[in-house]
C-alpha cells in the first residue's frame, strides 16, 4: 500500500468511528431517558467499572494502548453523564 491508500483507509475508519458514536449516543439518550422516567442517578457506578474493565480487556488484546482508551471513554462518560442530567434539569 501507498501513502494515499493508507491515509484513505484511516478516513475510512475515522467515518466508522463516528458512526459508532452516533449509535452508542442514540442508546445512551435512551437510556437516559429511562433512567429519568425511572428517577434514577445519572451515574451507575457498578456499570461504569465493568465499562471501564471491558475497554481495559479488550484494548490489551486488540493491543491498544489501554490508557488511551481509557481516555476516550472517560471522555465519553463524561458526555453521557451530561446529557443524563440534562434531562433532570
């Protein structure tokens, strides 16, 4: 492969990170909006520790770096959370 062959590939998988997103954060409002119908916390401790421990796993496997994905979904969370208590408000 070329330079430009490579770098189209990594577009192409940028796009596909997006589009993940997106379906995670459509499941993720829903799930807010369950959780305030219910009135329940935004943060669920227990779930965030498995999330947490699942990214952990599966970055050593997949050989990444775990502290960066672990910086992305923190990252992620912390939007998650926000939103949640957006709906409380």
């Amino acid at each position: 492969m070329n330079l430009q062959e490579l770098r189209t590939e990594i577009d192409n998988l940028d796009s596909e990170l997006i589009n993940i997103l997106s379906k995670r954060f459509i499941a993720t409002r829903k799930i807010g909006q369950l959780k305030h119908q219910q009135n329940l916390e935004a943060v669920d401790t227990d779930r965030l520790n498995s999330i947490v421990e699942n990214w952990i796993n599966q970055s050593n496997e997949k050989e990444v770096n775990p502290e960066l994905s672990l910086q992305i979904i923190n990252t992620i969370h912390r939007f998650v959370v926000s939103e949640h208590r957006e709906l409380k408000s």
